[in-house]
C-alpha cells in the first residue's frame, strides 16, 4: 500500500499548514480520527467547533469485514488522536499503526478497561474469556470513554479545556438520560427475552438491563449456526408465541426471515450502532437516535415468560 510514501506526504502537507496557522494566527483545529461511528459521535461532542473529526469506516459498510484503503492511512497519518475500538474489532489496525511509525500521535483503545468496569459492577463476561468487542452497547461505559475522550484532548489543547469540560458533561448527561430510559422503559416490558438472527452483538444491553439474547451463532461473525441451533431456537419461538424475531442492520435479515415465517412472526431490526447507512449519514441520524429506535423495536417484541 506504499504507506511511507503516504506519510512523507502527509507529514509535509501538514507542516505547510501548520505554519500557515502560525504566521496568520489561526487556532489550529485538532485533528480526530476514529475506527467506529459511536466513537466519532463521542469525541465530536467533546471537541465541538475546535476538532476535526472524521470516521474511517464509510457510510454502509460493516466493521467485521471492512478493510482500510490507502486513502485512509493518508487521513490517519495527519491525525492528532485516532480512537479505536479494540479488543479484535479491528484486525487491521496495529499493523497500520506500526507502519505510520507516529509517535507524536495519540491513541485510544477504546474496550481497554472494559473487563475491569464489569468485574467492578459484578457483572458476568460473556465472550468465554475474550472481552465482547461490542463496548459501546453499555451506556454507563460509554460515559467513561467520552471522559477518556475528553482527557487526551485536553492534553492536546489545554487553552480549550473549559469547552471541552463542558461539552464532555453535556454529551454524558445525554447517554445517562438514555441508560435510564432504557431501564424504565424495559421494567414494564412484558418478558425478558428476544431472538437475534445474527451474532451475539447485544451481549452488553442484554446484561445491564436484564434482558437475555438469544441469538443464532456467538460473538463471531463469520460463524453460522447449525441446523440443530436452528431447529431449537425456531421450536423456542414456537412455544413462545414469539411474534417479533430481530435481525441486524448490515446483514442479511435471511435467517431471522427462516424462523419468522415458521412461526408467523415479523422481522424487526436492531441497529448494532457500529456504523450508519448513506441515508441516516444524510438524515444526521444520531448513535442516541438508533439506540432509542432499538429500545421501541426491543419492547415491541419482548417475549413473554
């Protein structure tokens, strides 16, 4: 991918500017890239009119599977913080980071501390000893992140600490608004239980609100499920009268159409939030939209037990 060549250019393009900010006196803006669409959402709120920040992963795309072009690495090359997810959600990424060689560049991983969070609150893992990569479904974690957010940016702009602060408070106020809609909302849902046609994405919203997912195949997803999985699940949903079965936004909503039509139920999604389409990028539908259309659509179709 050339990318040496890529950062010599990058670096010089940069040095141009910066010193055009410096004889005209212009506040350089701080320059932000992420891996995800909830962590660009996260730090757009923080640094507000005084950041730049962009998300590596295109409109449409799916973050499993995607894979950066060497327009990309141009783009993070010149970048300030770059904020990814980790925990495997990105496999491309340290053998990019190795190679802009960037020392000056900060980072920030994300699902680093995930385990210790849920340790400290009791929870249980659910990745059979790898950590879940989904980090951004937990509302109160994510809290903690845009205060991760908001420490690097101070450090890289302390003249715009105050803003920042007050951006931070204002954007956590928001997700713990939504952490306790969530919870009053599914407290008179009428079951605990919904059917997942895909990966086990929503392992961290089922467990904080006491929900359990049952989904066609693990964390993975690459995996399938197999026939007898799916005999289970579908005789489930038949003894249960499920009348909603979830699929997720990005992948084909086949196999949840399989069961929904053995047992005469309706297909409904549920927006993993990694990403957007081209239209909800157009429509400026926001990570706190798509996580409240996802509560509607999960009390819609809550099985009673």
């Amino acid at each position: 991918m050339k990318i040496k060549r890529f950062s010599y250019l990058i670096k010089s393009i940069g040095m141009v500017f910066l010193s055009l900010a410096c004889v005209f006196g212009v506040q350089a803006k701080l320059r932000i890239v992420t891996s995800i669409f909830p962590l660009e959402e996260f730090a757009a709120a923080v640094v507000g009119e005084r950041g730049d920040v962009s998300c590596l992963l295109p409109p449409g795309a799916e973050i499993h599977s995607w894979k950066p072009r060497p327009s990309d690495i141009v783009r993070l090359s010149g970048a300030d913080l770059f904020i990814y997810n980790g925990a495997g959600l990105e496999p491309w990424m340290e053998d990019i980071l190795r190679s802009l060689n960037r020392p000056r560049m900060k980072t920030l991983d994300a699902a680093a501390g995930m385990r210790e969070f849920h340790a400290g609150h009791g929870h249980e893992g659910h990745g059979h000893g790898d950590i879940d990569p989904h980090v951004w479904l937990d509302f109160e974690y994510d809290q903690i992140l845009v205060d991760r957010i908001l420490d690097l940016v101070v450090e890289l702009d302390p003249q715009g600490a105050d803003g920042y602060r007050l951006r931070a408070a204002a954007y956590k106020a928001e997700l713990a608004d939504l952490d306790e809609f969530y919870r009053e909302s599914l407290k008179s849902a009428r079951g605990k239980t919904f059917i997942f046609g895909g990966h086990a994405a929503f392992g961290y919203l089922a467990e904080r609100y006491g929900l359990r997912q049952m989904s066609l195949y693990g964390l993975s997803p690459n995996a399938r499920p197999k026939p007898k999985q799916m005999a289970g699940i579908t005789d489930f949903a038949r003894k249960n009268n499920v009348k909603v079965i979830f699929f997720e936004q990005f992948v084909s909503p086949e196999l949840a159409r399989v069961i929904a039509d053995e047992v005469g139920a309706e297909i409904r999604v549920l927006y993993p939030g990694a990403n957007r389409t081209a239209a909800q990028v157009r429509e400026r539908v926001s990570f706190l939209q798509l996580m409240r259309m996802n509560l509607e659509n999960l009390c819609h179709g809550l099985i009673r037990e």
